[in-house]
C-alpha cells in the first residue's frame, strides 16, 4: 500500500546562475524593491543549503555554520511509530479548530461593490476620464488601452525574476502612476476588506490596471510576496469577454470572476488564481495591494467578529495544555521580514491565542524543515510495511542566513543568543504540504533488485514562518 513518500538526503534546492532581471513597465518603486531581493535570491539559496546540512557545499566551503535545529514536525503524516499520546491530542484539537476557522475565514472572497467612482487614465496614449458605474463602464477605451499600455510581465517566485512570455502571461497594464482614484474609493476597499478577512486593520494601495484582449490569459500563479503585503483587491471596470456577471475569465477556487463595473474579488497573496484564455472581448480591473498597519485590535471590523475571539479562546485552551516550548507552523506563506501585524488568516488567530498564555514569550521566526519520508513495500513474505518520517526544523531569522554563509558570525552569534539551549521542540503543523513554499523535493527508489525496489524516499524542503512559543524567562 502506498503512502506518503519523501525525498532523497542529498535533495539541493535548484540554484539559479546570473540572475537576470528584464524590465517591462514603469512601477520603479516595484523594479527597486524586486532588483533587492534578487540580489540576495542566490545568497539565500545557499543558506536553505547550509540549513539542510548539504555536505557536499559544506565540504566545499570548509565551513561549519554550527547552528543546531530547533525541532521536529508533529503532522498528521498516515505512519508515527514513536507518536506521543499528548503530541497527537493536541494535533487533533487543533486540527478540529482550524476546519471551523476555514468555514468563516475564507482565502479569498468576492462581492459587488454597488458606489458610483471616478477615474481618471493620464497614461500616454490611454488618456480618458470615466465615471465608473453598475450602468456605466470603459468597454469603449479597452482597445485604445490595449494598443497603447506597456506590455505585462510576471514574477517568477521560484527563480525570483521578473519575465515575459507570452505563453505564460498575455496581457497589458497600466501603472498606478498613470491613473487616479479618490480617498473614498481605498476607504470603501479597506472596510470591504475588514469585514471579510484578517487582518482587518489595513491601507490600500492602487497598483495596476490589468487589461486582457481576445486571447489574453494568466496561467495560475500567486502574487510576488512582498514586506506587509496580506492581500490582493481586483475591482471590475469592463468585460465584454464574459456572457453574464456570475461568470468570468478569472479563476479562483471554485469560483470564475467577471470585470463587469463593481464587481471584485479580493485574495491573500499565496492563493493560487489564474485568467483563462479570453475567446472574445476584453476585460480590465483596477488592481490594489492590501497592506496591513500597526494596531492593538485583531479583529477590527469583522463581520464575523463574534465568532473570532471565541475560537482563539479555543485556541489557548488546547495551547495551555501544552508544555513549553513548541512551536506552530504557521498556514500562509510570508516573505523574509514579515512582522506580527501582518499574519493572515488563521495565523492571526493563533497569534492572538498565543498571547494569552500565560507565563509564555512568543516569537514569530523564518524556519527551513527538511521532511523525509520512507516507504518501504510490503515483503510478500513477511507481510509487513515499515514506514519512517523524519524531520527537521532549523532558525532562519536574518542573522542565522549570516551564520549560514560564514558573514559577520560574531554579531550574528550575538544576536541568536536569545535561542540557546532551545531543542527538541515539537513544531504542530496543520497543512504544510498543502500551503508551505516548498523549495525542493526530490525522489528516489530505494534498493533496486532487477525490475523491482524495497520502497520511496521523499525528501522535501520548505522555508516557511513559525510561532515560537517559549517559557517566559524571569
């Protein structure tokens, strides 16, 4: 019987040569921030090396970054031999709490926003000023756009370039500095997001107008992370590629979104969503970036703010049962340097709940886990399975990338003081494999005999976030 399977020892995350950055619009402030990660993207990929214990880079550098790892995974993987009774209740608890969070907190949403707005297009060659309404909206300037805008490019997240090609993405844009909303428009876009997602406290940021012709599409991606980033608003300005407003051309979960005027959709940045081949028309939304900001409030605006702080109660009564330290693998996926306020989603709620423990510090930390999983075929003989999951979980806070690549080791030491003699910490993981940025993953059959092996090793890497939940020291 086949089961999970994991990848081999010697997995290596794929390292990009002569990172390349092509230009294809006019968001400088975008091509600055992109152009600093991209110089660091093959720093850090050597550091995920170091982190996994790549002997052979090791060897190669003649160097021991000496950083130990924090712990391991407790995950619902299908064979535990050596499970703890306690680890695995409280996995079950929080298992059963996160399927109830799901069903009021959502990954993305859509709706119809039913005000009236104005826009205003100072792009050359796009020129015009609209009065956009459920009766009114800019089918009529969709191919004067579509002549005139920069041609659209796409974040490639794995390689961390910005590409074109036109197989991947088709499309045209306007950028935010060539078009105007008023205040009332972000204000109306911040409340819509408070009442349906966390976090609830944000800024709106205008960022494109996204323009798609007949034979225009976006393969399925998710949006490029970014500091403070927690979200993504598409509000429909024109579609005359749709037959109705219930459908569309974007895709999301289950759902297909149209541009028709007031129609929005709006998403966390890790969720997958695509734009499927327009067989006619056009269609253009105005793009917004969801920032979260500083606030002593978790649940804001919300809705469905009754349910939320009973289900973090929750929350805290299954961690209290837990000794310290441990840790929690949080849901999304964050880019380097995301701070407390900028957790989403369900990861807000633990936050919270962690906050409540008593006598307890909490840190929110970047970790690499090396997961691997063996499965070894049933002996027809002997009728048995032998199944083994290992894993690791190591610090990658800023200073560890440091330790990791030999730089500036004495301050770095210095400043990961606050981590030592922190091991053998249980890391609760709800859905890794499902949401985690998985940097590698490789497989290997083991033991071939003729046409025939003994069984599957996976080893996957994944750089991810984590609440570090520690004894408050006196």
């Amino acid at each position: 019987m086949k089961r999970d399977r994991a990848v081999s020892e010697s997995s290596e995350v794929n390292v990009a040569e002569g990172w390349k950055k092509q230009k294809v619009a006019q968001d400088l402030d975008e091509d600055a921030s992109f152009g600093q990660t991209i110089r660091s993207a093959y720093d850090l990929t050597l550091a995920i090396r170091m982190a996994i214990g790549d002997y052979y880079l090791s060897r190669k550098l003649n160097y021991d970054p000496h950083v130990e790892s924090l712990g391991n995974l407790v995950a619902d993987f299908e064979v535990q031999p050596e499970s703890d009774p306690q680890k695995a209740q409280a996995l079950s608890q929080l298992t059963v709490i996160h399927e109830k969070v799901t069903k009021i907190l959502h990954s993305y949403h859509t709706g119809f926003y039913d005000s009236n707005f104005n826009l205003k297009v100072t792009q050359p060659g796009c020129e015009c000023e609209a009065y956009i309404s459920r009766y009114h909206d800019v089918e009529d300037e969709l191919p004067k756009w579509l002549a005139n805008a920069p041609v659209s490019g796409y974040g490639d997240n794995r390689t961390l370039e910005t590409k074109v090609d036109s197989t991947v993405r088709n499309a045209r844009e306007i950028p935010s500095s060539g078009f105007e909303v008023s205040d009332k428009l972000l204000t109306d876009i911040a409340s819509l997001w408070s009442k349906n997602f966390l976090p609830s406290k944000v800024r709106v940021q205008p960022y494109k107008i996204h323009l798609y012709g007949e034979g225009g599409h976006f393969q399925s991606h998710k949006d490029t992370p970014e500091t403070d980033l927690v979200g993504t608003f598409l509000l429909g300005i024109g579609d005359s590629a749709a037959d109705s407003p219930m459908t569309g051309n974007l895709c999301i979960g289950d759902v297909r979104v149209s541009a028709h005027p007031g129609q929005w959709v709006a998403f966390h940045p890790d969720v997958p969503h695509s734009v499927s081949p327009l067989t006619k028309g056009c269609r253009a939304v105005i793009a917004f970036k969801i920032f979260s900001v500083d606030s002593d409030s978790t649940w804001g605006s919300q809705a469905k703010e009754e349910h939320l702080p009973k289900l973090a109660e929750e929350v805290t009564s299954v961690l209290e049962e837990i000794p310290r330290p441990f840790g929690m693998i949080l849901e999304h996926q964050y880019p380097m340097g995301t701070r407390e306020a900028s957790l989403a989603g369900i990861d807000a709620i633990m936050l919270a709940a962690g906050k409540k423990l008593p006598d307890s510090a909490i840190e929110i930390i970047p970790v690499v886990i090396k997961l691997i999983e063996e499965d070894i075929y049933e002996d027809a003989e002997d009728e048995y399975d032998d199944e083994h999951v290992d894993s690791r979980v190591m610090p990658f806070t800023r200073h560890h990338v440091d330790l990791f690549l030999g730089r500036n080791i004495q301050a770095a030491k210095e400043a990961v003081s606050w981590l030592d003699g922190v091991e053998s910490v249980p890391f609760y993981a709800l859905n890794l494999k499902q949401n985690g940025m998985q940097m590698s993953s490789d497989s290997e059959q083991l033991n071939w005999r003729g046409n025939e092996s003994d069984g599957t090793r996976e080893s996957s890497v994944y750089l991810t976030y984590a609440m570090l939940v520690l004894p408050r020291k006196e």
